[in-house]
C-alpha cells in the first residue's frame, strides 16, 4: 500500500494505491474533504474506493498518480458548477 495526503485550495485529498487482494496489482481509491478554517480535516464530499471500477495497475505509482488525478478532476467539475458571486446574491434577493 502506498497513501498520499495533499491540499488543493479547500480540499484535502487523501490518495491510496491498496494492494489487491487476490491476484497482482493495485487499485486507486481517494477521498476529498472540503475543509474550513474551524475544522482541518473538514467535511467529506468525495470518496471512491475502487476507482476505475477496481482496474488493477501494475505499480502503486500508477494508482495513486490515477487517483490524486481523479480528486482533481473532480474539484474541477465543482469549481465549474458553482455559480458565480454575483449570481449567488442575486438568487438570495
């Protein structure tokens, strides 16, 4: 197994290469926490344990490197679906 933890602006990603349990290789599995200025660790908004539905790669360096691309991605698409400032005041009018 092999893990990695990194910031990305408001979110903590937590990163895995997890050994497989019946045969070689490893699979990638993330978890993203949205953090806030009280709580380090924050809240949990993303987990997925068998990523790429459990395909197996053959080093832990490719499943993590799959996994921490996966948080990414994914605090991407959040960043595109949330609206803009001024559309945020305007809905609360």
């Amino acid at each position: 197994m092999k893990f990695e933890e990194r910031v990305e602006g408001d979110y903590l990603i937590y990163a895995g290469a997890l050994d497989v349990l019946r045969g070689d290789g490893y699979i990638g599995a993330v978890v993203v926490n949205r953090t806030s200025r009280q709580h380090r660790r924050g809240q949990e908004v993303f987990r997925d344990e068998s990523l790429a539905c459990g395909h197996r790669w053959s080093s832990a360096d490719e499943a993590l490197m799959f996994a921490l691309g996966r948080a990414r991605e994914w605090i991407t698409q959040q960043g595109r679906q949330a609206p803009e400032r001024g559309d945020q005041r305007a809905m609360q009018r």
